[in-house]
C-alpha cells in the first residue's frame, strides 16, 4: 500500500485514556518477548508511551486521542506486524533541510531497538508530552531534535502546519525545518553532539540530497516524503 501524504494545518491532540485490549490480553507473551529483547539489548527500558486511539481530519485540522500503554506491548504490536487493535503509532518528526537543499537524516544507534534504521529525529510519544490534557507535538519534536542532534527548534525556520504521512497503522506528523547553514556545517556540528553524548541515540548524521540517496534502511515514510518534496523541487 502505498502511503498517503497531505498538508493539516494543526493538530488537536487529547489525552484520553482507556484500557487497550491487546496489552491486556496477550500481557503474559508480551512480558516473555521482552524479556528476550532485553537480555539482547539491555539499554531497552520499559517506559510509558502514547498510542493514538481515535483520529479524525476535518477542515484542515487533526484531532486525535491518545490512551497510554508500556514499551514492551507497544515493541510487541509493532514487532509482531501491528495486528488491528483500534491503535496507531502517531508521532511527530523534524524534517531538516540545509541552504543548499539536502536533507539531513540520523542513523539509529547499534544499542537502539531500531539500530541501523535511518530516520528524521523523532519519537514515540510519551506522558512528558502531556500539558493540560493535550499532547503536545510540537514539543515532542522540539525535545528530540535538541537530543537527537543538538540543535535547538529556534535554530531554524519553520514551516507552519504538518505534512501526514499514513502508512497503515503508522500516522507520522512531519516538521519542517529550514536552515540557513550548509548540509555540510549542520552535519559537522550535529556529529560534534554525538562525541559529546555519553550514549548518543544516533551513530551517524546522513545527508540526503535526492531519491538517489535513498536507502534500504529508510522507513517507507521517510522515502515518500522525500520524493515528494524533492520533486517537488
């Protein structure tokens, strides 16, 4: 299925909490698959993270509601093909793009869960990201940007509303971010973040100039969104 990209103007997001059936009943399987992935990678910790379970687009806007599960049910649907289970993974990311029109994309450590995958900064949300009932995207991105690649959101110019991208159970909100600096100068001062980070999440910066820069470990959302705004030119 090929994914589906369109342009909201903001989202209306809500913490709406409610048991989610499938970490209930498959707890026992969950807690056993877990068990394994930790022993594998142990830098894996079992936090709390947020799942959209109800969305709606209307009028240039996205409203959704979020209810909050464990890591490891979450690292179970997702590894065991995402069966329906009324939930997305709705996250938000920073599309950076340099002066000079690259793209800049960061490769996931070798202790992450995803190690090798190549990313924008991003992140499964999470109860820091709740203020008020709302979750706050925009914040979400902001907050991985800084520790993903030490930039601060300020840094760069941004452009108003969100592309979505949905791919199946995926629902990914996408930022973008203009730099005034070269793909060069950003990548050199975002691996400068990396040296200084005890256990940096990313291993290496990647610079993405066209569809011929793609690559296998890119994410299907990642790759269509970048054909469309490269050809979009």
């Amino acid at each position: 299925m090929t994914p589906v990209i369109f342009h909201v103007d903001r989202l209306e997001l809500s913490f709406t909490p409610k048991p989610w059936a499938f970490a209930q009943e498959r707890r026992a399987e969950i807690d056993a698959y877990f068990a394994q992935l930790q022993r594998d990678k142990p830098a894996l910790w079992n936090g709390r993270v947020l799942l959209l379970h109800r969305q709606v687009v209307s009028e240039g806007v996205f409203r959704g509601d979020y209810l909050e599960t464990d890591y490891a049910s979450f690292a179970a649907w997702r590894d065991w093909g995402r069966p329906h289970s009324g939930v997305h993974d709705c996250f938000g990311a920073a599309a950076i793009f340099s002066a000079d029109g690259a793209c800049l994309l960061g490769v996931m450590g070798t202790h992450t869960f995803n190690a090798g995958h190549i990313y924008f900064p991003c992140g499964t949300p999470d109860r820091d990201d709740i203020a008020g009932g709302k979750v706050d995207l925009d914040a979400s991105v902001a907050r991985e940007l800084t520790e993903e690649t030490g930039c601060g959101i300020s840094e760069f110019d941004v452009e108003p509303g969100w592309t979505t991208v949905l791919d199946g159970s995926l629902i990914v909100q996408i930022k973008v971010l203009r730099s005034r600096e070269t793909a060069d100068v950003l990548r050199t001062r975002m691996l400068a973040h990396l040296r200084s980070e005890r256990q940096p999440e990313l291993s290496d910066i990647r610079i993405v100039r066209g569809p011929g820069g793609f690559d296998p470990a890119m994410p299907r959302f990642v790759t269509a969104f970048l054909e469309r705004q490269f050809g979009n030119g």
